[in-house]
C-alpha cells in the first residue's frame, strides 16, 4: 500500500477550490485532471450526498474506481506520454507526486476526513454492536490486566485490532480479508471468562 492508496479517501472528498493548497504546477495539474476525473465518473462525496447516499458506503463501493482507474492507472497513461517509458517509472512518479499532496489535501478537509475514519474503524469491528463489543472487552480486561497474563495478552491483542483496522481504514477501508484474523478474540474471551466458573463447578463435583 502506498500514498496513492492513502490519498484516495482526500480525494473522495474534496472540492473543487482545495487545488489552491498544492504548492506546485505539477500537483495543481494532477489535482485538477484527477477531480476532473472523479467528477466526470460521478464518484465523489458531493455527488453522494446530492443523491442521498451514504458518503462511506459510497466511498467504499467505488474504492477501485477512485483509487486504481482514476489516481493511479489514469495518472500513469498521462505520464507515459512525457518520457516515462516503463510502468515502474510511471508507478515511481505518480507516488512521488501523491506523497508529497497527501497532507495539504488531508488538511484541507480534515474533519470530514475523519468522520469517515471513524465509520470505516466502526465497521472494521464489526459495526457498532461490535465496536462496543470490543471495547467493553478491553475494559474488562484492563482490569484484570496485573492479576492475570491471560488478560494481558487479550488485552494486548484488542489494541492489536484496533490498530490493525486504524491501519486498513487509513490505508484503504475496512476490508474483511484484512480484519477477519482478529475475530477469535470473541471466542477467546468466552473461555477466559468460563474458565474459573468451569473449574469451580468441576471441582465441586
């Protein structure tokens, strides 16, 4: 995963006067064909919201749209025809250029930025039965955290989860192939928590 990845959601988002933050020809040029790009396709978050779509399950449902055809793959035609002969080179420069407009796009629309943020982390974890879920289980374990090692490594593998879904949501958004390896930790904890009653009751008997 590389900026072109991360810069896919800014773009998403952005409206036409944030070319004004690019410092450079260059960046203005590639932030304009870009939108231009998007907007022809109807794949930003103001058309969503003009149709009364949800801005996040829009995003999410044109992902390869706006990421691959529109930021990367249109981007490297446009740079093979000024002297970038191979594809490393045309994948070379449209990184360079995507790394270095990352940040002043991201600023640009921050707050919307991390709204969507949120809601892709929320939907990492399962929605917000799962989101609760989750963090009601570290809590738990929190507690218990010095008593008992069990509960420092569960403790330990939840912040891995959220930290993993901060990854994928930043990077692209919440795919289940990336956050699925996480979902034992449910199970996990059934049996931490059964697991005195088990042995007491046993032990009665």
């Amino acid at each position: 995963m590389t900026y072109v990845h991360c810069i896919s959601s800014p773009f998403y988002i952005a409206k036409s006067s944030d070319i004004e933050v690019f410092e450079t020809e260059e960046q203005k040029s590639f932030f304009s064909r870009t939108f231009q790009m998007l907007e022809s396709k109807e794949i930003t978050r103001n058309f969503a919201i003009s149709n009364r779509k949800d801005d996040y399950d829009f995003f999410e449902e044109n992902f390869t749209k706006i990421c691959n055809a529109s930021i990367h793959e249109s981007n490297m035609e446009y740079y093979k025809k000024y002297g970038f002969r191979t594809e490393y080179e045309q994948q070379y420069k449209v990184d360079e250029v995507t790394t270095k407009m990352f940040f002043p796009l991201l600023k640009a629309n921050f707050k919307i930025w991390f709204k969507m943020l949120l809601k892709s982390i929320e939907k990492g974890l399962g929605g917000r039965s799962g989101a609760f879920l989750t963090f009601m289980i570290l809590g738990f374990s929190l507690i218990f955290v010095f008593k008992d090692n069990r509960f420092t490594f569960l403790s330990i593998v939840i912040i891995l989860k959220f930290a993993n879904s901060l990854i994928v949501a930043i990077a692209v958004h919440s795919i289940v192939r990336y956050t699925f390896y996480f979902d034992w930790i449910i199970g996990a904890t059934i049996i931490l928590l059964l697991d005195p009653i088990l042995k007491k009751y046993l032990n009665v008997n």
